[in-house]
C-alpha cells in the first residue's frame, strides 16, 4: 500500500526511550507482580474457561494441545521478549508495529489486541456469571437464549474500578487472586488423580477423538496464552523493564 501523510510515519527507539525518561509513571510493578499478571490471565482465560470447551473435542489428548499451543505461543513469545528488552516501553503491539512497520500498521494491530482482550474478558466474565447463576439457583441473565449477562457486566464494572484506582492498589488484587488460582489448580489437579478410576493412556483411549480433535482444540487453547502480551502492556509501569518483562513472558508461558 502507498503511504500518504503519516500514515507510514515510524518512530525510533531513541524517541521511545526519550519518552520512558520524561515519563512521570510511578515504576511499580516488580517482576513477581508481571508473572502474576501473567499467569493470572493465562490461568483465567485458558485453565478455568477453555478447558471445559477443549474437553468434548479432544478428550483425554488435551493435555497434548495444551503443550502443542504453547510451543506456538512460545515462538512468538521469542520475539515479544525481543523486542520488550528493546523498546521498554508502553503500548506492546502498537509500539513494536509504530517502530518497525509504521502508524497505519501499528493502529491495525491496536485494534486487534483491543478486541483480543475484550473477547477475553467477555469469555471470562460470561463463565464467571454462568458459575455464580449455578452457586445461587437462579439465572439473572436476560433476552433470547439469556443473551444478556447482568453479572458478567458487573463483575467487569468492578475490574475497570479496580484499574482506574490505581496500579499499586489492583497489583496487590491481582496478586492475591493469582496465587489463590494456582492453589486451585494444584487441588483440582491432586484431587483428578485421586478419583480417577480409568487409565486414559490405554489403546484408542487417550487418543479418542483423532488428530482432528488435536487440532480443533488446539486452536482454542491458543487464545488462552493472552496473558504473556498482556505483560508487554506494562513495560512502562515496571522496574527495570529490559530484565523484567523478558523473564516475566517466558515465566507467564513455562508457567
């Protein structure tokens, strides 16, 4: 495509780290606060949601498109980490697209990973709503096929509370609910091997549903690894971002 005006206009790394300098944002985030923001996503969206939706087409195999997504993830994980000890800085997507690609490029990729995490957040707040309507006895969803989610509304009202107060205040929520999901997991996964009375590796057993369903739930996992980009987003608010946010990918992605 032909670039007109600034649509191709790309902005060098001295001007980025120009701007980390004159930035007056309080560097708060310390690499445990960046894994939890991490695993908490990749726990959120991909453990307590995906799994259940993996399930009835993979089977037993999940577990092999969990390690077959994040082998994906991981390479492009490889170059986020690449380029956050590069441009520490703000932004992620956008920023990484602004220096090497150009504006029009970088606002492309913008709107994607808006709409990436905003089809994850929704996912998450519906399965929350879903949980908490079964806790209750009652569906408070509304509309055809309980289209709206009243629920699922406000629990993401109070997430965007939680970050408008603050950085210093929602990193210690963040935290405390990140450790108390893997807690979680690490039952759920001792209390599975206990009550389980089958041997899934049995011939045709493991394997039940093909390598179709390999790779139909592989594809969903895949939106399960958000976490590690939503780590780059916090390279501003971060101490000492060119050690921090490469650990904090690869640690989100092996953890």
């Amino acid at each position: 495509m032909s670039c007109t005006g600034g649509a191709c206009r790309r902005k060098s790394i001295e001007e980025f780290r120009a701007e980390a300098e004159e930035s007056t944002e309080e560097s708060s985030l310390s690499l445990f606060d960046l894994l939890c923001i991490g695993v908490g996503g990749t726990v959120g969206s991909g453990v307590f949601v995906l799994t259940g939706e993996v399930y009835p087409v993979a089977g037993a195999s999940s577990m092999v498109c969990w390690l077959i997504a994040g082998a994906v993830c991981l390479m492009s994980a490889f170059s986020y980490m690449e380029l956050s000890a590069a441009i520490p800085t703000r932004g992620s997507t956008y920023a990484f697209s602004l220096h090497a690609l150009g504006e029009v490029w970088a606002v492309a990729g913008a709107v994607s990973l808006m709409m990436g995490y905003g089809l994850s957040g929704a996912g998450v707040a519906r399965s929350w709503s879903v949980k908490f309507s079964v806790l209750i006895g009652t569906n408070l969803d509304v509309g055809p096929g309980y289209f709206i989610s009243w629920t699922a509304g406000l629990i993401q009202f109070v997430a965007v509370v939680l970050v408008a107060i603050g950085v210093s205040f929602s990193k210690n929520i963040v935290n405390v609910m990140t450790v108390l999901k893997i807690v979680l997991v690490f039952f759920l996964i001792a209390v599975g091997f206990a009550a389980t009375q089958r041997n899934v590796f049995e011939a045709g057993d493991f394997f039940a549903e093909g390598a179709g369903g390999v790779l139909t739930g592989t594809s969903y996992l895949f939106f399960g690894y958000i976490g590690f980009d939503e780590v780059c987003c916090m390279a501003a608010r971060s101490q000492n971002p060119r050690k921090t946010i490469p650990r904090a990918i690869a640690g989100t992605l092996f953890g």
